[in-house]
C-alpha cells in the first residue's frame, strides 16, 4: 500500500531550538497538508500546498513557523525558535483533488514533538 | 469555521448502534469521515458530496444534507474494532480540510 512517510518520529528539544520535520507525499498525489494535534485544539490545519505551490497558510504562526515543497517527493515544516507550546504531534497528510472534487487523505504517522 | 461533532463521547455494548453528527455553518464541498485510534493516525473512512447522498463502509454508513450542512455517521452492530475518535472533516473551499473536535466511541465487550 502507498504511504505518506514522515520523519522523524519523535523529536525532543530544547526551547529555543530549531525543529525540521519532513513529509514524503504518496506519489500521484497533488496536495499535501501539515496539521499539528494536541488534546486541547484536536487536528489544526496549519498549512497546504496544491502541486507545491502554498494555498494557505493561516493557521501557522508566521514568526516561528515555514512550510514549504522543495519539490514533488518532500515537504518540510520548520520551527524556529521552538517554544513548549509547540509540543504536539504534527501530521502531514496527502491526497487527490480534482475538477471534481477531493477524494479521501492518506496521513503519515505522525511526528512526536516535545518541547522542554 | 470549524465543524462541530455531537456527542463528544459514547461507550456502547458490542452489538449496539451509534450515530454521530457533525455540523457546519459554511456551505460545504463534501464531508469527510476518518477514525483514529491511540497513538495511530487517522484512517479515512468516506467521502460524502453535496446531493445529500449515503454512503456505506461494512456496517459504517453515513449522510450528508447539503441544506442542513450537516453529515451523520452511523454505526451499526458495532464490534470491537469500532473504538477510537472519530473525525468529520469538512471542506470549505476546494480540497482545504477542516476537522471538527471528534467523538470518542468505546465499545465494550
């Protein structure tokens, strides 16, 4: 089966730091999604790109935080400076949307993050 | 803007039906039914489309009003491969996801 392969799996640092995590999209997949999760604010939609190119934005905290497509196989999400209200699990997600419509998203495992 | 699920959480018997809403208040492409389990990530159930259709998934279906803005997922004869937090993602613009808080189902044996 084909998957979204997200590294790493877990990170712990230091505030102040900077954290990269990296996203592999499945292949034929157009757009490409970074959400962050965490028990109070449930699954946040922070950035999205539609054949590499960002559509939104919004929900990042711009100071901190960049997101972009280097090209079709990688995806990647910084922080910089990491604080410990980052800590949260980051999960990009894949899919198809068409003329037509969207169809279902295929997300990766997740990135553990841990700010200290 | 984003949806809200009712009810936060249930806890069945095996054998026992749920139904689980999500409403909207933007007008909606589709709707969008995942379930994610402890520590995974979430698994995509169905896509429903505007013209109020039903899809089905084993004993998993659901609906969509497009005048209501409002899906249901329903489960019927729940087993215990059922349990987990179910998300409904709405998509307000063409392919953008929004996920509402989810509804934790437990079903016990």
């Amino acid at each position: 089966d084909a998957r979204v392969t997200q590294t790493p799996r877990h990170k712990v640092t230091e505030m102040g730091q900077e954290v990269t995590m990296r996203c592999q999209p499945i292949l034929g997949h157009n757009t490409v999604f970074w959400y962050r999760q965490t028990m109070m604010q449930g699954l946040e939609l922070l950035a999205y790109f539609r054949n590499r190119a960002p559509l939104d934005d919004s929900g990042m905290p711009k100071d901190r935080f960049s997101a972009e497509m280097p090209d079709a196989t990688l995806a990647t999400l910084k922080i910089q400076p990491s604080e410990p209200r980052d800590s949260a699990v980051y999960f990009c997600a894949s899919g198809l949307v068409t003329g037509g419509g969207s169809h279902g998203y295929t997300f990766g495992s997740g990135t553990r993050l841990t700010v200290v | 803007q984003q949806p809200v699920q009712s009810p936060q959480a249930v806890i069945l018997r095996e054998g026992e039906d749920a139904v689980i809403n999500c409403s909207s208040s933007k007008a909606l492409y589709s709707v969008h039914w995942y379930r994610q389990k402890h520590g995974e990530a979430p698994i995509f159930l169905m896509i429903l489309l505007k013209g109020g259709e039903q899809k089905g998934h084993d004993k998993i279906s659901a609906s969509f009003n497009e005048k209501k803005q409002q899906s249901s997922l329903y489960l019927t004869a729940s087993q215990l491969s059922y349990s987990g937090t179910y998300f409904c993602g709405t998509e307000i613009l063409r392919g953008k996801l929004i996920f509402g808080q989810g509804t934790e189902l437990s079903v016990k044996p």
